[in-house]
C-alpha cells in the first residue's frame, strides 16, 4: 500500500469515529412560570440523534400538561413540553441526564425563573446532575465557561483544520506566533461583538464561509512553492481576516446558551480563554507530531502534509456546499 493511500485509509478511518459519538453540544433550557408551569425545550443534534437515547429526569414528580411537540429545524431535533411539578418550584431540586457517554461533549443546561438569576451549565457524563437554582460562586462559574470554551474548540473541528492548514502556511516561530496572534485576536473580537448583541449574522451563512476559508488556504497551500501567494506572503493577513469569521462561529455556543446576567464580562472572558487554552494545546500537540515525524519518518513529512491538505481541502468543500444547502 502507497504512503497517499495509506493516509487517506487512516484519515477515512477517523471520520468514521468521529461520527459515533456526540460531535455537537445538545440543549435543554427550564423555563419555570409564575403559575407552577415549567417550559422545557430540548435540543439535540439531528446528526446525533441515533447515537444516544438522552432522557430527563427530575427528582420531583412532574407530568406533561401539554401535548409533547417535536420537529426537526436548523440541524436540531427540537422537542418542547410544559410541566407541572409536584412543588411549586424547582428551586431547590436537581434533574439528570441520563445515558450520556463518557464520549459524548455533552449538554448545555439553562435554566430561568422570578427571583433567582438565570443558571448555565454543562452536564456531562461525569457530573449528570444539576442542582436547580443552585447560586454559582464566581469561581464554579467561571470553571463552566472556561471548560465550554475548551470543549468548543476541541470538536470544532472546521476550526482546527484551519489552525491545522495554517501551521502549514508557516516556517518560523516568529511568524507562527504573530499569525496566532492575529487569529486570536480577530476571532476574539466577533466573538464579544456577537455575544453581546451586537452583530448579528445568520449562523448558517458564517459556517459555510469557515468552510470556505478552508477551502482557500488548502488551495494556496497545494501551489508551488515558488509562486508567492497572498497566504503565503502575509499569513497573519489571512489568519486576522478569517478568524473574524471563526469568532462569528465561536458565539454560536454561547448564543445558543445566553451569559449569566450578573457576570456577563466575566463568563465571556472566561469562555474566550478556554477556546485559546484548547486551540494552543491543539498547535502543540500537531507541532509534536510534526517533530516526531521529521525524526523518524523525514522523507515522508512533506508527503504526508500534502496528503492530509487535499483530504482536508476536500471536506471543507463538502461542509461548505452542504451548508449552503442548509
């Protein structure tokens, strides 16, 4: 078996993995009203939806007053009921879910009602519970986003290819970290202004444009060496424009779940430096790859590279359409 063919055995093989476990938060938000009733709406990834059976359960007995109502809508199985519990609040009591796998990124919680702030969290398979209308110390708080952060960018994975290609783009530490520095700061930047309201862009049109960043930078990447690309000749250019577009995408999550009101700055801080500490643990682990490569296999590395970019370059094409559809 060739090199090219073996590589592209190994990045098939991969995909198909990535595909077995949840590669996509799901979403449960409580909304809990004056008259006892509490609104719930669960929202797990349509590409998901087969991999886990997720149930809810509350420690006080609750039934449906409603109808259950389901519909598919923006890549989500939507699901929405009303309650009445058997207290009359929540306030005080805990809710699981349950089958989670330990592989699986997990699910945002929200929850909200009169007299208490508004409750974000990220349940796990290793913490399932929640205690409802739990006041957060800033600290536990500030753990939940930074950790949101992390787990974003780590099955994002249209952001770490393009991390991934821009790597690629480099050849000096100096430069590498001025072009790190320019994606972080672009993207830092759309992921405040978007967060807090301030732009708004349709979701759908910026993942297609990620996509596309991609797509451009793989291409630039598979021309000669010798002809002087814009990519080439100012990476950090590059890094800056297109991170603006990854911040857009980074404030998805964060849209999806609101910030607490009472630390609004610190949850978004908290949230952007998790999404570094992931990105950075991500540029080291590939930049460990590469030295291990050059020490054992080094007339193999540029072929592997070259490989990985069209496998690369042909998925991103593929989001890019697909979303474009959506």
């Amino acid at each position: 078996m060739s090199l090219k063919a073996f590589v592209c055995c190994i990045w098939m093989i991969a995909s198909s993995a990535l595909s077995a476990h949840q590669s996509a938060f799901s979403y449960l938000e409580l909304n809990e009203h004056d008259d006892g009733t509490v609104r719930v709406v669960f929202k797990k990834p349509l590409q998901d939806r087969d991999v886990t059976d997720l149930k809810i359960e509350f420690s006080r007995h609750c039934y449906d007053v409603t109808l259950q109502q389901q519909r598919e809508t923006k890549g989500y199985l939507v699901t929405k009921r009303t309650l009445k519990c058997n207290h009359t609040t929540l306030v005080g009591s805990s809710i699981r879910v349950r089958h989670l796998l330990p592989s699986d990124v997990g699910v945002i919680f929200h929850y909200e009602t009169q007299g208490y702030p508004a409750q974000n969290r990220l349940i796990t398979a290793e913490n399932p519970y929640v205690l409802i209308g739990n006041n957060q110390t800033f600290w536990r708080n500030a753990f939940d986003y930074l950790w949101l952060g992390v787990e974003h960018i780590l099955i994002g994975f249209d952001h770490l290819m393009f991390v991934f290609v821009l790597l690629l783009l480099v050849h000096s530490v100096p430069r590498l970290i001025q072009t790190i520095t320019a994606f972080t700061v672009a993207h830092s930047i759309t992921l405040g202004l978007a967060t807090l309201g301030v732009i708004h862009i349709s979701v759908s049109y910026i993942e297609a444009m990620i996509a596309l960043s991609i797509v451009f930078v793989a291409r630039e990447l598979l021309l000669d060496l010798y002809v002087k690309t814009l990519a080439r000749s100012y990476p950090w250019a590059i890094a800056f424009l297109f991170g603006l577009l990854h911040g857009f995408g980074f404030a998805s999550v964060l849209s999806a779940i609101g910030l607490d009101s009472e630390r609004i700055w610190s949850s978004l801080l908290f949230f952007n430096i998790g999404v570094e500490l992931g990105q950075l643990g991500f540029i080291a682990v590939i930049l460990l790859l590469f030295e291990l490569l050059k020490r054992t296999v080094p007339a193999q590395v540029e072929p592997i590279k070259h490989v990985a970019v069209y496998a690369i370059g042909i998925t991103a094409s593929y989001w890019f359409l697909q979303r474009l559809v959506v």
